[in-house]
C-alpha cells in the first residue's frame, strides 16, 4: 500500500468523523430547543378553576402565562389569585411570580407576595412574604419563609406560615414576634 492510499483512507474516515459529529450534536441541539418551547403564552387572561363538585376554588388573573411542554408546568408573571373562602368572600394574593406544577395541586408564588383578606370579613388582614404555597382543593396555604401578618394594632412577624381560608385562621410557625398597638376608644 502506498503513502497516498494510507493518506486518502485516513482523511475519509476523518470526512466520515466529522460528518457524523456534525450531525449527531446538530439533531440534539435542535431537539432541545423544541422541547424548551412553550405549549402556549396567554396575554392578559381570566382563568376560574373549579374544584371536583364544580364550585369555584380560586380565580386566577395576570399579564402573561407559559406553559412549559417538558414539566408541563405553568410559570406565571406577576399573577393575581382570587381565593373564595366558605362564605364566597375573596382573599386577593399577588406575587411577582408563580410556579403551577404539572399535578396542580399547588401554586407556588414567589417573591413579594401579598396576601389581603375579604373586605366584609374583619378585622382586616395582611400577609406578606417572599414565598407562598396555596393548595386551592384544600383552601389552605403555608409558606416555609419570613412572614409578616398586619392587623389593626397588632403586628406579627415569625417563620413559616399555616392559614386556613375557610376557618379564616392563620399561624405562624417559629420565631415570633408580635406588636400590639391598642387602638383609642
């Protein structure tokens, strides 16, 4: 066998090589970007979920929301959820962001959120906290992290929360602090 024949045959099998390669990491790149793309976006949309007997469990609003195909998850910017407690009364919950993974069973909300009770049903009062889990079939939430409760005279700051949107009962769970401020007669 000559030079030239060992040189041709190493420079096919580099060809052949490199044009697999190519084409290997091509087709797997090309597959990654169609999976991270979303199912839908909906724009300045108005979502009623209702439970298993067909009443209400929350109503969800906001600016955008992604479904995401891989996790079937969907992220939320900065959603608004309307939360019936047992006498149809709303708690109003903002956050700038949320998470509602692929069982459903809870959305996650991330980042300022706030959390403010139905008008009509006193005292008033305020939830604030940088995370929150709501678990609508249940009407309940908690949260693991720092959490601020406003109502009038008194202020409550702890960690970790359980509420109870039905019974209209919130706990902190650790590490509390609490301010009274009588209000005059």
């Amino acid at each position: 066998m000559s030079w030239r024949t060992g040189l041709t045959l190493v420079l096919l099998l580099a060809a052949i090589a490199c044009g697999w390669s190519v084409w290997t990491f091509s087709g797997a790149g090309a597959q990654s970007t169609a999976t991270t793309r979303s199912d839908y976006v909906l724009h300045d949309y108005e979502l009623v979920s209702l439970d298993s007997q067909g009443k209400e469990s929350f109503t969800l609003r906001g600016p955008r929301l992604q479904r995401d195909p891989g996790a079937k998850s969907m992220s939320l910017e900065t959603p608004l959820f309307l939360v019936p407690d047992r006498n149809g009364a709303y708690w109003d919950v903002r956050a700038q962001r949320g998470l509602v993974p692929d069982d459903g069973k809870q959305l996650q909300l991330r980042g300022r959120v706030i959390a403010t009770s139905p008008a009509q049903v006193p005292p008033p009062t305020r939830i604030e906290t940088e995370q929150l889990n709501l678990f609508p079939s249940e009407n309940r939430a908690s949260s693991p992290a720092a959490v601020t409760i406003t109502r009038p005279g008194l202020t409550m700051r702890g960690r970790g929360l359980q509420a109870d949107f039905d019974r209209q009962q919130v706990s902190l769970l650790s590490d509390v602090h609490t301010r009274y401020v009588p209000t005059p007669r």
